[in-house]
C-alpha cells in the first residue's frame, strides 16, 4: 500500500501538482480515490496525508541516522546499522521520539 500511495505521489508530482513541496487538494483527492480503488479500501483523505507524513518522518530518521558517523546503511536488511552496539543507546538517549511515531521494527532491534 505505500509503495501504491508513493507511486502516485510521484505521479502527481510529476504532473505538476506539488508547490514548494506541498501537493495540492485536488490532488489529495485523486490519490485518495485511486488508492481506494486499487486496494478496494474506504480511506479518507487524512489518512492518506497522514501516512505520507509518517513516511517522511521515517525516511528522515534513517537518512540521520545513516549519516551519523560510524553509521552506515545495510542494503541487505534496508536499515541503519551502527557502528558499535552502543552507539543505539547514544541515540535513544539523546533524540526524543514521538510516540505518535509509528517506526519500523528495525528501529526495535538492540545490537
């Protein structure tokens, strides 16, 4: 479902309906529409936008910590790997994580 929900943001993107990084409601509404239709689902427009949010959220948070020195991204697993075991203590200590913040299971996993 967010590769289909990413596609068509792309699309719409693509289209020219994206502002200064903001896409436009019409264009909230043929995504949802579409998406709906593709995996025969009742979703409102909100949870569109909000899973899109969380996304990007999330693709921020691994793009930090993959550039955190003695990070590094394993393409196997697709994930941030530290450099030593501690180095996840570090970051939990010091960054605050929204609970609103759904993270994949990899964030979960302790070294």
């Amino acid at each position: 479902m967010d590769a289909c929900l990413v596609g068509l943001l792309v699309d719409q993107f693509q289209q020219g309906n994206c502002v200064k990084g903001v896409f436009q409601n019409s264009s909230w509404k043929t995504i949802t529409a579409t998406l709906n239709y593709r995996m025969a689902m009742t979703l409102e427009m909100s949870h569109c936008k909000n899973r899109w949010k969380v996304l990007k959220q999330t693709y921020h948070l691994y793009q930090e910590l993959s550039n955190k020195t003695g990070w590094g991204w394993d393409d196997a697993r697709k994930m941030a790997v530290p450099g030593d075991a501690q180095d996840w203590d570090r970051v939990i200590s010091v960054c605050a994580i929204e609970d609103s913040l759904v993270l994949p299971w990899s964030f979960h996993i302790r070294y």
